[in-house]
C-alpha cells in the first residue's frame, strides 16, 4: 500500500525543522490505525520550506531527521562556525536548496557534530548523503553511532586509544582510509573483545575481526553525492550476535556480525555523530553532506 500526494511539514514529518510535533504524533498514529496491517509506514512528504520540489522520506520509526533546511545547526551538540555551515545553493545540494559544509583544518579536524536520542534502543539504521570536491585529498571518519550507558549520555565520547570493557561504553563508525583520496570505506569500531596494541591497554578502532566482508569497489568518487546507509543490531548481552552492515549508492558493501558490542542493556545505541576526522594534509578541505535520517529499524528495503 502506498500513501499518494504530499503533505505538509506540519502533519507529516517531525525533524529538525518541523516543529509541531504533536499534530505530527497524531497524524502518524491516525494513518497507523487505517493501515495497521502493514509493517511499515512510509511517508513522502514536501520540504518545510514552502515551494521546494525536494521530497524527504519518512517511517513511523524515526528517531531523527535533519536536511538542513532550517538553515540553523540547533539541532546538535559541538557546533562550531569555523567549521561547519549550512550553505543555501540548490543547485548545489542533494536536495532542497541547503546543505552543511564542513571546512577540515590543515591538521585534519574538521570538528563533529552529535545528536542523542537517550536513553537508546537495540537497532539503528542511518541514511544520509555526502559529497567529496573533486579537490579532496586524504581520508576522514564519516557517521558514528556511539553507546553510552543510559545513565551517563558522555561516557562513549572522548574514548580514543580507550579499551571497552562491556559496560562503560561502545562505538562503531564508518570512515575512508587514508590510503586514497578518499580510500576505501571501512567499519572502524571499539568493542569489548577488540585486539590490543602492543602494551596491552591501548586500543584503536578496528576495520573487523576476520569475520567482516567487504565487497569492492569501496571507494567514493568525487564530485558526486553518494547515498550512505548504516545499520547496526546490538548484542543480546551475553550473546555474540551483534551485527552492522552498510551500503553504497543502494549496494551492500560490508558486512560483520557474530561478535559483541556490550555486556550489559546498560549500554545502549543512543547518539549519531557526524565525525570530520581525517589525517593531516597540510591543507585546508571541505567536504559536504545533506538528509540524514535516523530510524529504529532496518533498512527499508529489508522490511
């Protein structure tokens, strides 16, 4: 079933420019009770910004969604101006008429950006856009998904070279390798059984464990925006049977499951992070990114 024509920002999407978030709850649980025996609810609805042809798509499910139509960043924690800022182009943009630059220093940071969503949930799939200049050179870490434990939303940041130990706190990210310009897309993730370094205590996030698949090609061409799309199921504690998968432009491109993320459902999945890490270039870079949404489920397709 399908639900034909457009609606309003106002009655039909809730994001970080749409702001009547109770007439959108009724909406949703109205049209839910008319088509209760479908298992997913997708709506498509118009830009909030009147007279725009962009289209954004929406589930009962999401947690979050920002096209940076709004033109403001109120939305997210670590804002900083001289790094980031929505750009008002629409014949630059993947969709609408805005999008977020992201300006990367010589020394390769380009900041972050975060949103919780406490205290977290067991599955979260992302969806989002991004596009590399054709001038771009090095590697950067993309999207995150952190696990803090649900009575302390920080305890999963500012944990580089830091060891999981099952309750403190967990993270996995998507990046580009350093290798190329960009280099492959990879997982890069911090989890309780992950391999040490040489002194026994410190600890880098890491591509797998051998049991991860990565089909090629995994690079990002540029010029162009690519679909980005990140899944990730948590653990039942106890259990090896975490599992996170990510695709490129519609395909599967990497695959792990069979490990363990947490010991504990006092970690839970509770922030998206756009991460602008990269390696130092020795000169300035900018990178740019639209439409992200944030759900509960699987991707849509796998419903």
């Amino acid at each position: 079933m399908s639900l034909g024509g457009q609606l309003p920002c106002r009655s039909g999407l809730w994001h970080a420019s749409c702001p009547s978030y109770g007439t959108i709850l009724y909406r949703v649980v109205f049209v839910r009770r008319r088509i209760s025996h479908v298992g997913v609810l997708a709506l498509v609805v118009a830009s909030c910004h009147g007279g725009s042809a962009a289209k954004t798509t929406s589930r009962a499910d999401t947690l979050f969604a920002e096209d940076f139509e709004s033109g403001d960043l109120s939305a997210w924690d670590g804002v900083d101006p001289t790094h980031h800022q929505v750009v008002s182009d629409p014949s630059g943009a993947q969709s609408g008429s805005r999008y977020l630059q992201v300006t990367y220093s010589t020394g390769g940071e380009g900041g972050w950006l975060t949103h919780f969503f406490m205290p977290g949930y067991d599955s979260i799939y992302v969806s989002y856009y991004v596009r590399f200049p054709t001038n771009w050179q090095g590697g950067t870490k993309l999207i995150a998904l952190y696990g803090s434990r649900t009575d302390n939303q920080w305890s999963a940041l500012g944990k580089a070279g830091l060891c999981p130990n099952g309750t403190d706190f967990f993270g996995t990210w998507l990046i580009t390798e350093v290798s190329g310009n960009p280099g492959p897309t990879r997982f890069y993730s911090y989890y309780p059984a992950m391999a040490r370094e040489p002194d026994g205590v410190t600890c880098w996030g890491r591509y797998g464990d051998g049991s991860e698949t990565y089909v090629p090609p995994l690079t990002l061409n540029l010029g162009a925006w690519h679909h980005v799309e990140f899944w990730v199921k948590l653990n039942t504690p106890g259990q090896a049977n975490a599992s996170q998968t990510f695709w490129l432009d519609g395909v599967q491109r990497g695959n792990w499951a069979g490990f363990s993320f947490r010991a504990s459902t006092i970690l839970r999945l509770n922030a998206v992070q756009f991460s602008f890490s990269g390696n130092p270039t020795g000169a300035s870079r900018t990178l740019y990114v639209d439409h992200l949404v944030v759900t509960t489920g699987t991707r849509p397709r796998d419903e």
